[in-house]
C-alpha cells in the first residue's frame, strides 16, 4: 500500500522492511486497543430472556440451552435479582404452562394469576424499577397448535384479525402485573396498534413497546422451542406471518409499520445472520433498535467450546460486539449472565 493512502500516516520505523502505519501503532497494546475501539460492549446492552414454567418445584435444565433452565417462579426472582445485581438492566420473561393447560388459543396466557403474570409481579416487588421487566407477548407456549395465534379451522391458518384481541388483552394483564415493556412476537399485522390502543385506554400509556418488527421464520429457533415447549401442530411453520430469510427490503416495511402504529423500540431476529438488516434500521429509523441473538445461535457456542473446538467465552464476547457494531443499542442473550460477570458488572 503507498505511502499517499488516505488514514495510513506512516513512521520513520518500519516492520519486515514495511513503513509502520498509525493502525498498527495503535494495535500495540492492549491499553491502547481499548483506547481506539469503535465499538464497545458493555453491560449495559444486555437483556437476559429467561423462562419460568407452572407446575415445577425446582428449576429444570434445558439440555439443548446448557446453563438456561426453565425456572420457578422463586428462582426466576432470583435470578432477576443476581442479574440486577451484576448491572443488567432487563430482562424479557416467557411464561411456560403446564401442558394439560395449553388449548386452541392459548387461552391461560390471558389469566392475571397466568404464571408469565405471577413472575413479573414477583420481580417487581424484588426489585422495584431497578431492573426493566419485558413480558413476550405471544400466544404460542400456551396454544395447543404451536401457533402464535388463534387458526382458522376451515384453512389450518392462523386468522390475524381474531388474533389481535388476545394480543391486547395479553399485552394489557402483563401491564397490570408489572411489565415496563411488552414485547409483541407473534408478526401479526396490526398488533402494535391494538396493543398500544389497549394500554392506552387502560392507563398505561407509560408502558412502553418493543416489536419484534423483523422477525425472520429461522432455522435458529430450535433450542428455543424446547426450552419453550412448543411443537407446530403436524409439522407445520410459521413461514406465512414470519419473514422470508432471503428477503432484506421486506424488514424496513415491516419496521416501518410498527413504528408508525407506536413502536417504542424495535427488535430485529436473529441476530448475527441479519446483521445487514440491523444496520439497515439503524440507518433508517431514530427508535431504539434491538437484536435477538437467538438459542441456536448460543447453542453452537456452547456446543463447539464444550468439544474444545473454539474459546466459548471469547466467541460470545466477539458475536456480541459484531451485534453491537452493527447498530443494535441492545442485544436479548442467553450469554447475559456470563457476559456481564466477564464485564465486571
């Protein structure tokens, strides 16, 4: 590279016979390293997604999720405590009912002693608002179809106009119970607007939303769903109301929708496979913009770093910043605890 290269100011030294540049000068120490950094990770941008299930009396592992286990709702308050206290600032709970409760439209996700319901108001008598509490609001853990929404029995497809109702009633009873953020999942058209209107007319209106605006039907959601207990009815997928994985246009659309319906925040799903797409809205919209590093995403982590294959911790460490640089101001994982405890939070 010539010496007249823009950015490249050389030295009177030189490497292998090379004139050093200022890049490499600066690369020179770890303190100096943190000094020029672009892009920095901190606790702050964390949200730990943590599950909590009916019925259980200890937590339970989820083996495809090492270190992620389905939680009481004891040891989900704990857990939001411990993760207060190492600076997260959210966390985003999704409530698992017992299977014998699941039915055609998830009709126990709406109860106000649902069990997502009975987590947040236990977390928000431990911590007050010292800590962010996000609900999902989504039908398909309580649903016996899988589905995020009620189906039209005469098609096998979900009917989003029969749908939104519940969303808003959902989003609503998660309000009631303590959540400072409800965060629609299901990619129903419309849902932000119903939720919002509902919240307002009850007098929440200090309740914010964040959608899952760009949520791509993903082959990454596996450990997910057998954290959440969720199988789509004969072999079926979400393909119709999720977004297609080759299309990147479609998700400024789509964000572009829920903010005008009275998004607060907006998420883009997964992650590190739609980095193009988080640094499209990041460009495009002045919300805050989230990104969900997904279950499979943090499994092949885990997977690799157990065979000894890759340094775990300096992966995740890496995957995040990657997140973090391409605009999201935060990141829902599962590596939460563990990254903040590496922070120092």
């Amino acid at each position: 590279m010539s010496d007249d290269v823009p950015f490249m100011v050389r030295s009177r030294g030189s490497v292998a016979g090379y004139p050093v540049s200022r890049q490499r000068r600066l690369r020179r120490t770890p303190a100096l390293r943190r000094l020029v950094a672009e892009t920095r990770l901190s606790v702050d941008d964390l949200v730990a997604p943590l599950f909590v299930a009916d019925g259980l009396d200890e937590p339970r592992p989820v083996p495809s999720l090492p270190g992620v286990v389905q939680h009481t709702v004891d040891s989900v308050t704990a857990e939001v405590k411990r993760l207060g206290a190492l600076g997260v600032p959210a966390v985003i709970l999704f409530g698992l009912p017992r299977p014998e409760h699941k039915d055609a439209t998830g009709s126990r996700a709406l109860r106000p002693d649902g069990i997502t319901q009975q987590a947040l108001a236990s977390a928000r008598h431990a911590v007050g608002d010292t800590v962010v509490l996000m609900a999902d609001c989504c039908l398909d853990e309580f649903t016996d179809h899988g589905h995020c929404g009620v189906v039209d029995p005469s098609t096998g497809e979900v009917d989003n106009d029969a749908t939104l109702p519940l969303y808003a009633e959902l989003a609503l009873s998660q309000a009631i119970a303590g959540a400072d953020v409800i965060a629609p999942s299901g990619m129903m058209d419309g849902q932000v607007g119903s939720i919002r209107a509902a919240l307002d007319g009850a007098g929440f209106q200090g309740t914010a939303i964040l959608a899952y605006a760009a949520k791509y039907a993903s082959a990454l959601y596996g450990p997910f769903r057998d954290a959440a207990q969720v199988t789509i009815a004969d072999g079926g997928d979400r393909k119709g109301y999720q977004q297609d994985s080759r299309n990147r246009r479609e998700a400024m659309a789509e964000v572009a929708l829920d903010v005008g319906e009275g998004a607060d925040m907006v998420m883009v799903k997964p992650a590190l496979t739609y980095l193009d797409v988080i640094a499209d809205v990041r460009g495009a919209f002045d919300v805050p913009v989230g990104a969900y590093h997904v279950s499979g995403e943090y499994a092949m982590v885990k997977a690799a770093a157990e065979r000894g294959w890759i340094d775990g911790p300096a992966v995740a460490l890496e995957q995040l910043t990657a997140v973090k640089r391409a605009g999201a101001d935060f990141i829902l994982t599962y590596f939460a605890g563990e990254v903040a405890e590496a922070l120092g939070g």
